[in-house]
C-alpha cells in the first residue's frame, strides 16, 4: 500500500511577519515584493482572473480575493471600515493563503494586514516606474493613515522622491506620518490643505480612507506632467478624482472589469478608455508618452498582487526559518473514512472527554 504524507501547512501570524520585515528590511521586502509583481504581472494571460467578491455594508466591505495559475490558488480575505479606529483596530485587515492546484491542499497561510501595506506600495511604485515623469522628486500624499510611510519609502527606494508634501483632515495622522519619517532622507512639508499640498508636485498619491464619492483632486488642481496616484477609491461609491481629472488624463488600471465596479472609473461611461497596466509593462501598449501628459494609475489592488506577495513571503519565510507548521486538515489512514477519526477506545480520556463536551450540549 502506498504511503501517504498529509501536506503540511506553514502558519506565519502577525508577530512572525513583523518578524520577517526586521530581518529582511522593510526596503528589501517592498523591493522584493515589487519585482515579484512585476514578474508575476509579465504572466497576466497564465493566470484565471476574476473581481473579487465583496459584501458591502453601511459601515464598510469585507471582500474574498482569489485568483490562481496551473500551480498555485491564492486568495485574500480583507476588509475596509474607515471607521474602525474607534474600536482600535486597523481600517484594513487580511489573510490570504497558498494552495496546490494539483490537491487543493493548502500550503501556506500568512497575514496580510502588514503584507498589504508592503503589496500597495510596491505597486504604486511599479506604476510610476513607467508612468511618472523620469527624474521626478516631489510627492504630494494626501491621506497620512495607515498607508502612508509605505507608499513615501517604496516612492523613496524605487522611484527617487526625496520631498514629500503631506496634508490630511486629521492633522494628528499627519503629524504621526512626519514623526516616522524623520531620518529618513526626505523634506517634509506639511501643509494645510489639498491644493497647498499638490502645487507643484511631480506624483500625487491620494490614500483617504472615507467610504463616499469624494472628490479630493479637482482639475484646477492638476498640472500638465503631473502623474497621479489613486489609491484610496477601492469599491463601489469611493472615489477621490471629480471626473474632470480622468476626462484629462491617460488612465491605467490593474484589471479593468474590476476597476470598471470599484475604481475611479466607475464614475465614466463604460467606453472611457483606459490602458490595463501589465499591457505597458509587456511593452504592448505605452506609458507616458511626454513631459506634458497628466497620467492616473486608478489602483483598487489586485488579487495578482497578493499572490506576488505571498510567494514572497512564503520563500522570504522559509529562508529565514520562521513560521509553524499547523494540522489544518485531520488525518486518516482511510481518506474515505473520515468518521472513522472520531472514533476512540471506551474509557479512554477521549472518550470522556467527548462525552462531557456531549452532556454540555444538551439542553437543560
């Protein structure tokens, strides 16, 4: 009889990830994790694509990302509720996992709450690698939550942005975002409003986490060459651009019948033209094409991104001897019989202890 070895399951959780990025560098991780995009993003027709599924809420999203090529399913859980800061927690929390296409065993399973932040930043960065201005130094960040000293390093490390521009509605997030910054090799300028923040900048990055249409760029705001970062629009009735901004713009998404639902465009008719971004990176379609063109990369973030970084992590992981393995799934001599695992000798501690745990669950 042929033996069989249950697949084990590598666990790395939150501490094991913070973990991870001391070790590796928080630099490293995110350029990792780019050129893992990047990689990853050259293989667009490998991969079975599709928007992810989301369940909406008055008070937010909680949304299931998969995606998979003939080796590899990766999915993400995730959610977004801008409000969570009054019960302390994060706007944003995730996990995703790895599985074998070949069984569906799954082989890896990580937070993604930190990894998220390293993924978005990473990929903003991929994206004005080809669509911002070469030599660009300045960035506007409007929104200092959460995401912000990501997307300022990876613009830092990847694209060269040496002066940040900040303004946020909470001047405490901005103050938070300036204080982690400091010694960082950039000048910092905060300022009291959008419009004072993006005059003059080479890239905008808008990262807002409020759940409505809002409109933070409004094309008086928008200089000829200016390259615009949209990250924070990312479901259905959020976005951060008046629609003048994209009718002037050359636009690019990730993965347009997603984008098309959840991304600044959903506010443009249905023939608005945009450019899916691995189509530039393949060298099929442009990127910017002069100084003078104002360009919108409408990032909602993508399942492809989070398998790029999840393949990360997993081998970063194992180079680096973290994670447990965990017994997700129960084994058996006899895969078919699955019942037979419950079974156990009479009078053994088992058996008392099922027959306990039976008693508490009858109805007094």
């Amino acid at each position: 009889m042929q033996a069989r070895h249950y697949p084990s399951t590598v666990y790395l959780s939150a501490p094991e990830m913070i973990r991870l990025v001391r070790r590796k560098g928080l630099s490293d991780c995110i350029a990792g994790v780019a050129h893992r995009i990047e990689r990853e993003f050259l293989r667009w027709n490998e991969f079975d694509k599709s928007a992810r599924l989301a369940s909406h809420s008055d008070v937010g999203v909680i949304e299931l990302m998969p995606i998979a090529d003939a080796e590899l399913f990766a999915f993400k859980y995730v959610n977004g509720h801008p409000s969570n800061h009054r019960y302390g927690l994060p706007t944003v929390m995730a996990f995703g996992v790895l599985a074998d296409v070949r069984t569906g065993a799954p082989r890896f399973l990580s937070e993604l709450t930190l990894t998220t932040a390293i993924r978005t930043a990473a990929m903003s960065a991929v994206a004005a690698r080809k669509l911002a201005r070469p030599g660009s130094r300045s960035m506007a960040l409007i929104g200092n939550g959460a995401q912000g000293e990501f997307q300022a390093l990876a613009f830092r490390d990847l694209v060269g942005i040496r002066e940040l521009r900040l303004f946020d509605t909470d001047p405490a997030a901005s103050a938070k975002l300036a204080a982690n910054l400091d010694g960082q090799g950039f000048q910092i300028r905060l300022c009291g409003s959008t419009a004072e923040a993006v005059r003059g900048a080479d890239i905008v990055t808008t990262a807002t986490a409020d759940k409505t249409n809002a409109t933070i760029l409004t094309p008086e705001m928008i200089e000829p060459g200016m390259h615009i970062n949209a990250v924070g629009g990312d479901c259905p009735g959020k976005t951060e651009l008046h629609r003048g901004v994209l009718e002037r713009a050359s636009v690019f998404v990730e993965f347009e019948p997603q984008s098309r639902i959840e991304g600044e465009i959903q506010q443009m008719p249905s023939d608005f033209a945009v450019t899916e971004f691995w189509q530039v990176l393949a060298g099929h379609r442009p990127g910017r094409v002069d100084a003078a063109e104002v360009t919108v990369f409408d990032s909602v973030g993508f399942a492809l991104e989070d398998f790029a970084a999840l393949a990360f992590m997993r081998e970063t992981a194992e180079a680096l001897g973290l994670g447990e393995i965990l017994d997700l799934m129960p084994e058996t001599a006899d895969p078919k019989n699955l019942f037979g695992v419950l079974r156990v000798r009479s009078g053994s501690e088992d058996t008392r202890e099922v027959t306990m745990a039976a008693l508490h669950s009858v109805p007094m």
